[in-house]
C-alpha cells in the first residue's frame, strides 16, 4: 500500500514511519518540523508542508495516488491550549478542514486520525468506553472533538472514511532504542522523570497527594507507543476492507499512579532523585483509565508492552542513548 503520513517526524508518527515501513508499504512523510524533528525520520519520502496550505496538499495529491492518510500533525499540550486557543483551533481545527478538504478533491477516501482521551473531559465512570459523553474541558479537546464530528459529517456527505483513535497516556520509546520522545518543552511524567534520573532535570513535582486513590496520587492509563502504532495499522487495514467509519479508544486498560511511575523508574533505573510535592493542578481527575475491549474486539488489537516495567526501560534507553535531546 501507498500511504500518506501526516506529522511523521514527531513522537507517535515517526514510531508509526518505522513500523509501516518495516511491514513493506510506500510512504510519503509531511511534516512542517514546528515539533517534529528531521533525525526522528527512519525513511520514507518526506515532504516539508504545513496541512494549513491548500495548494501543496493539491500538489502531492496530484503527485502520488495515496490508499489512505495518517493524521499526526496536532498540538498537544492541555495548557498551552489554555493560554493559546486560537493556535489550537487553527492548527488542530481549521488545518485540519484544510486536509479533508484536499483529500475529497484528491479522492482518497481513508484516514486515521489521532484523537485523544482528552474529549471526555472529567470521567463520568472509569474505565471510559467510547459511548462515555464526550464533555472536553480544554481548547485541545475540543479541538479533537470538533474534528471527530466534521469526520462524522464528511462520511455523510463525501464517503471519507476514517477511524479516530483517542489515546490515553502514550508513554515509552522505540525497542531498539532508534526512537523516542522529544517534546520542547517537555511536559509528559514519565521523561520528566527520567530527565532527573538522568541528572538532566533537579527535581520532579509531583501535583496533589490526597486524591482518592491508594497512594493519593493520580492515575493514568500508559499505553507503549509501539502498542499505539499497532492499534493505527490495524485500524488502516479495517478500513480498507471496508470498515465503517468509528472511534477507539487506545489504553491498557489498567491505570498506574504517579507514585508507582516514579517507584518503577527508580527500581529501572538504579537511579534516586528528588521529589517535591505542590498542591494539585486545576483539572486533574483522580482516575483516567480506559476500557479498550471494543480495539480489541473488532481490530484485534492487543498490547504487547503492557508492564509498566516495560515502557520504562524502553524509554530510559532512549533517554540514555541520546542525552542530547
């Protein structure tokens, strides 16, 4: 197959490059690098574009005939979209109305989308199915949520199929240690943590102990990022069978709390580091954690890295490998 991969030299979708590639496909990789980065990139035919320009999709669509499209090319950081709506809707949004627009023209007729966890909002119930309201509390959920709905509107009007995958807390780096995680500025627990592991970092915070949990802290739901790319290459192949156009939820789960990342990078590591503790973050849910039995029941998707010792120490061998980032 010939696929389009938007937003593939950053952390999800150059994990996603690599895996499509080794399974044999042909690529063509755009990204604008305002968060991806050249050296993430594993092959494929890259192209530097921003989906926010119409006339350059209509130039590589009219150049390749593409069986379906990747969308990874969001921002993704809850307070800044806070700070930031408007650069959330126009990149997240009105870019994105920009790609589906290019692709009917184009009429290729199947995309996966990366959606996010983060279009529930405050869980009602945990774990979260995909029939969970959907009440996003953040420019950066809604964003998602809004393109879910034009999808939901565009397979009405036009035929474009699509899978929209909402991911929990996408955690973990490459096996083989060729990829990993590089944000600026980082925001995600677990490279915080091991930055200070690393001695890159002084301290890491900690933001509320006294949530109704067994240690007080947060849980989240952790989900390998090989696991994730899995999930978008078997949802590719549902669609082109001819799957209706639907939404997953990507999780293992199974919830750790912050206490227990930290406990398991210190016992991965052999390394101690300093913890401090400030009162909790506005919005943050006791518990996120996600139900994934309809991924697995109709993609067959199931994780292969679900320990959190696992996601660790592949993750502490990237940040080990490449200090630099």
């Amino acid at each position: 197959m010939k696929f389009l991969v938007i937003g593939g030299a950053g952390y999800i979708g150059s994990h996603m490059v690599k895996q499509l590639l080794r399974a044999g496909h042909e690529l063509v990789v755009a990204d604008n690098f305002s968060t991806g980065y050249r050296s993430a990139l594993p092959g494929g035919k890259l192209v530097e574009l921003d989906i926010a320009d119409a006339q350059a999709l209509d130039d590589v669509f009219a150049a390749e005939h593409f069986d379906a499209v990747f969308h990874f090319a969001s921002f993704i950081q809850v307070g800044e979209s806070v700070t930031e709506p408007a650069k959330y809707y126009r990149n997240n949004l009105a870019a994105t109305l920009t790609l589906l627009q290019a692709m009917v023209r184009a009429k290729v007729k199947h995309l996966v989308f990366s959606s996010t966890a983060a279009v529930y909002g405050d869980p009602v119930y945990v774990p979260i199915d995909e029939e969970h309201p959907k009440a996003a509390i953040n420019p950066y959920g809604r964003s998602k949520w809004m393109v879910e709905q034009i999808l939901e509107d565009f397979d009405r009007a036009y035929g474009l199929k699509s899978v929209c995958l909402r991911y929990f807390n996408a955690a973990g780096a490459d096996p083989e240690g060729q990829l990993g995680e590089r944000h600026e500025p980082e925001t995600h627990l677990l490279p915080l943590i091991l930055q200070a592991a690393s001695g890159r970092r002084e301290s890491i915070t900690v933001f509320g102990r006294d949530y109704d949990t067994p240690d007080g802290t947060c849980i989240r739901d952790y989900v390998h990022v090989v696991d994730l790319v899995a999930a978008h290459a078997l949802a590719v192949d549902y669609l082109l069978a001819g799957g209706a156009s639907t939404a997953f939820n990507l999780g293992n789960g199974q919830g750790f709390s912050v206490q227990e990342v930290i406990d398991t990078v210190r016992r991965v590591t052999g390394q101690d580091f300093c913890v401090s503790d400030a009162p909790r973050r506005a919005g943050d849910p006791p518990r996120l954690v996600a139900d994934p039995r309809k991924a697995n029941a109709i993609l067959g998707w199931q994780t292969q890295f679900a320990s959190l010792e696992d996601i660790v120490t592949h993750a502490w061998k990237w940040e080990q490998k490449h200090p630099w980032h």
